[in-house]
C-alpha cells in the first residue's frame, strides 16, 4: 500500500498549521486588541471559508496564483515559486481554509485576558511587549493551542479546495483525503477503509487531547 | 508629592467635569454608585484619555490637551488598587509582588529572591507589611478576597508609585475583612507617605479614611472639604442626602439674632438653628436645611424637659420602627404630616417604652440644625 498519501498530508498540515500559528496569532492579536479602518471587512474576508464551498475558494486561489493571474506570473517567473498543482498549493489551501478554526479560540482568548490585568502591568511600567510576553500570551495559550490544533485537524482534512488548487497527482500532490476519494472511485476499499480509518482515529485524538488540555485552572 | 488635575471627559450621557488639588495625603472621593468616581481615577491614570485637561504631579505634567502631552500609562508612577484585584492569575503571590519592582522576568526575579538579595528582600518586606507571610508560593485563586486585596495593594506599593489611586478596593469584601483592611491603609499612609485618592460608596469608609472628602455627584465635585465640614456642613441637598441627612426641609428666615436663626417651616413650625451658614442671610429668604437623624431627639414624657431641648419640638406619631443590631431607626410623622427619621440608641430605645402608633414629642436640637443652602425664588 502506498503511504505517500499519509506523508505529504502531514507535511502539508504541518506546514500550513505553522502559517496559521505565525500569521494567524498575529492577525489574532491584531483583531482583538486594535480598532483600524476595514476590521470588520478584515474579519468577514477570513472567516469566508467557513462558509463557502470548497470549490469556490479552490477557485479563488486557482485565479489568484496560476499563470494567467500576475501574481502567479510574478511568483514563477521571478521568484521562481509555483504554486499551483505542487504540494505548496495544497499548503496554501490548507492554511486559508484552516485559518478561521485558529482565529476564533485564539482571538477570543486573548480577548478574555481581562482589560484591567493588562492595565495592572502597564501601571507597574511595563512595555506593550513584554506585557505580551509576561501576561497575555501565558493567560491565553490554552485558547490559542486549542486554535493550533483545530487548524490542524482541518489542515489534514482539507479536501475541495486542495483538489482545485493542487490537482490529484499520485505521489506527487495527492493528498490522504484525495487519495480517499480515488480508492473509493476506483473500487478499492481496501485502502479506503485503511485510510478512513488512519484519518478517523487521528481526529479523533487531536480533539480529545485539545479538548483534555485546554481545561485548566486559569 | 502632590497631585492636580483638571479633567473634562464626555460619553454619551454621561458627563464628567472635576478640578482637584491635593498633597502629600489621603482623601476620600465619595458618592453615589454611577456618580463618575472611578472614571476620574481611570483619567488621572492614563487608562482612559481625558477629552481636555491637564494632570500634573507637582510641576510635571502627565497629560496636557493644551500642549499635546499624554505620558503612557507606564511611565507615569501611579499605583492602582482595581476592586476586582486585578492580579495576576499564573504568577504566585511572590511573583506578583515581584513583577513591578524591576524589568527582570519572573524566573530570574525569582532565582534573586532565592538568594535574598534586593528583590527578595523588597517583596518579604513588602509581605510582613501586609500579613501576607507564608503566603508566597500561593496562586491567586487559592487566596481570600481580603489576601487578595493585600497581594494587589504590596504589588501596587512595590512599584514605588508617587500616587496611588484605590478604586472601591474593600467593596467586594466582608466587613470585618474591610474594617481591618481599612487599618492597613491609614498604617501604610504612615509608612509610606504617598498622595493618595480613595473611592468609595461607603460612607463609614468615607469618614474613617479621608481626612478630607471630595464629595461626587453626576461627574463633578459638589462639596469638597474637610470630613468635618462635609459630614456636619453640607453645601448642597444632594451632599446632605449621600451622608445620610434624611431630615431636609424648605423655610423661611423670619428672624436673626445673637440667639440664633428662626425658620419657619411648613408642618413644623418655627424652628431655632444656631450654627450660621457661610453664605449670607436675609430675611425672608428661602432656605433648606436639615437634621441628622441621631441629632433628632425623643423627648420622655416621665421626665422634665432638659433646657437644651426645649427648642424646636414636634408633636407627633410613631410610623415605624426598625432594629439595626446597634441603634433603632425610628419614623415619625407630625400632626401637620411631615416625616422625620430618627436614630437611636438601643438604651434610649429600651427606656423610652414606645411602639408604633405612640403620640410623641420630638426636638430638633437648634446647635445640630444645620442650613443648607439658600433657594431662589
């Protein structure tokens, strides 16, 4: 049985979850402690792959990073950096779609570190940053690792958009929800009980530990 | 180090004007709950930016509208008590106190502190002043409110603030907690001698912190003043009302002289008063003035009149009648319905032998009748 399938999923998920981790705390943070024009279009614009299909944002990214869009020509002719149908679109795919599932626990979280604490450390003279770093970071990490994980959970589940965006390239691009989808197509239940049951098992942990960990006394 | 502001903040509905200076000691801004007391700390701090004003702390300006001066809240030295605390809930009672007293992390000021030098040394003072001993490695959530309260006031102190602003800091709190926490404060005042604004709805607290209290209604100071002054020489109804003044009346002046001041009250009739107010006096003119309900006397009918009540007294009944543990309350209501509030003492309660319904005779003592202010027209 060929496992290409299981490894690029994780590198995928893996990949993506640590793009959501980076950009996504940051646009958390941003969302939850600023107010600046266009917030709430901000805000709507990322949660959009909540709600719309797959396909649709499979679409989207298709446009925006094939070769007929100057962004994808910008990126493979100068950067020499292609997106689409390689295993970095299928990146790309999983991070805009897993983005929502961290920017909601985390956001919240760091909204739930009450105003007056922080203001506590700022009459003790402390900075921004390390008011950050000492208070609301360490007060909020159980909402924001419960985000992580469920971006990551949605990472390795990531299936229409990946399609668009990647294709369906055994060893290549075929990722274990796609090669799923083949194994059934082709009549092969083996594998896709195989799989189904590799990727069952696993969500079923991630969302049992996130679920254990993120009770806590704080 | 003194402290004066100026500060002008408007919300929807709410409107916030106050002008205060004050030093090197405690007072008391009191008033009733949504009266803009706390607003007023949260604008001298810097947590919320004033509309227009200035606030300086002798001759440095911390906010200035006029010149564009907003210093951050962390540079600024204030200490701020919060009524919910407002500690840290993963840092230890050591670690909490510890947080403001230098740019060190937490691990490291810990590892210092182990070693008894400077940190350490400045927090175990710290925790001595304010019981807090053995407490240390305790988390937030495993203290009481009171410890709490003491945890936040030596992580406020530890910071060596030059002003401390406390936000109804005892509210929350039980009263022998709060009776005792009181103490703390008066006793830190004299070790640490900071400029020092108190808020509170109390007016017990009031009396026993401040020696002198800014009296707040609707965003603004109404009566600002010694607490003698405050609490037996109101300016307005309205202060009369918070410390509790319930016996308010209108009259007319009908006589001045070296006896004293004669306002005829409607339900009461002539009434004595002896203290002059600071405001001028004519006859004829229209005034308010009150009585404090434990100045308000029982006259006993098995006894002769004693001479310093002979003035001013009231025939009427007992409306009602209520046990506050250490005095009664008692209602009263005149032949010609006008109600007075009386507070007594449980002995003199005991002796008087009275129930609701009794026909009783009352005196206002003319030495506690105190005018108010003088009302137009």
């Amino acid at each position: 049985m060929d496992l290409f399938p299981l490894y690029l999923t994780i590198k995928v998920s893996i990949t993506a979850t640590l793009f959501t981790a980076s950009i996504g705390l940051v646009l958390a943070l941003l969302i939850a402690k600023k107010d600046f024009f266009g917030k709430n279009l901000l805000e709507v614009i990322i949660m959009q792959p909540l709600v719309i299909p797959p396909t649709v944002l499979g679409y989207y990214l298709l446009s925006l990073f094939g070769r007929s869009s100057s962004i994808g020509k910008f990126m493979e002719d100068v950067l020499g950096f292609q997106i689409v149908f390689t295993w970095k679109g299928a990146v790309v795919a999983a991070f805009i779609s897993s983005l929502p599932l961290f920017l909601t626990p985390a956001r919240a979280a760091i909204e739930g570190v009450g105003k007056d604490i922080e203001n506590a450390a700022r009459l003790l003279g402390k900075s921004e940053f390390t008011i950050l770093r000492t208070i609301t970071l360490p007060l909020a990490w159980r909402g924001i690792l419960a985000g992580i994980v469920m971006a990551f959970a949605r990472a390795t589940g990531e299936f229409g958009a990946t399609l668009m965006i990647a294709g369906n390239i055994p060893g290549l691009t075929q990722t274990l929800p796609i090669a799923i989808y083949d194994a059934v197509q082709m009549g092969d239940d083996f594998t896709a009980n195989i799989l189904v049951g590799i990727i069952t098992l696993f969500s079923f942990c991630v969302l049992y530990f996130a679920n254990r960990f993120t009770r806590g006394r704080f | 180090m003194g402290l004066s502001f100026s500060l002008k903040k408007s919300f929807p509905g709410h409107k916030t004007e106050v002008e205060l200076s004050i030093g090197e000691e405690v007072i008391v801004l009191f008033g009733p709950s949504g009266a803009g007391k706390s607003l007023i700390l949260k604008l001298i701090s810097g947590i919320i930016k004033p509309d227009e004003g200035l606030v300086a702390v002798d001759s440095e300006k911390l906010f200035d509208s006029r010149n564009n001066i907003d210093i951050p809240i962390r540079l600024r030295k204030i200490g701020y008590l919060f009524q919910d605390y407002a500690l840290f809930p993963h840092m230890t009672v050591y670690e909490n106190i510890a947080y403001g007293i230098t740019n060190l992390s937490v691990p490291l000021a810990r590892q210092t502190g182990m070693k008894g030098m400077g940190i350490g040394q400045k927090v175990r003072e710290l925790m001595e002043l304010m019981r807090l001993e053995g407490l240390e490695n305790r988390y937030p959530n495993e203290l009481s409110g009171g410890q709490k309260q003491r945890t936040a006031l030596a992580r406020t102190l530890a910071a060596e603030p030059r002003i401390l602003l406390l936000d109804e800091p005892f509210s929350a709190l039980d009263y022998q907690v709060r009776e005792k926490l009181r103490g703390d404060i008066l006793n830190i005042h004299k070790v640490y001698p900071i400029t020092t604004i108190f808020v509170t709805h109390d007016i017990e607290e009031a009396f026993m912190l401040g020696k002198k209290i800014a009296v707040v209604n609707h965003g603004r100071v109404e009566q600002f003043g010694t607490r003698e002054d405050v609490f037996y020489r109101p300016k307005t109804k309205n202060v009369a009302k918070f410390i509790g003044t319930r016996n308010i009346f209108n009259g007319v002046i009908k006589s001045i002289n070296s006896r004293g001041i004669t306002i005829y009250a409607e339900g009461i009739g002539d009434c004595i008063a002896e203290q002059k107010p600071d405001h001028e006096l004519s006859l004829g003119q229209k005034v308010s003035f009150g009585i404090r309900p434990e100045d308000v006397i029982i006259r006993r009918s098995d006894m002769p009149l004693n001479r310093s009540l002979e003035h001013n007294l009231v025939d009427g009944t007992v409306t009602g009648i209520i046990g506050k543990g250490m005095n009664y309350t008692v209602y009263f209501k005149s032949k010609e319905d006008v109600s007075l509030k009386i507070d007594i003492p449980n002995t003199a309660f005991k002796r008087l032998n009275m129930s609701i319904d009794s026909n009783i005779t009352v005196s206002l003592k003319k030495e506690s009748i105190w005018i108010i202010e003088t009302l137009n027209e």
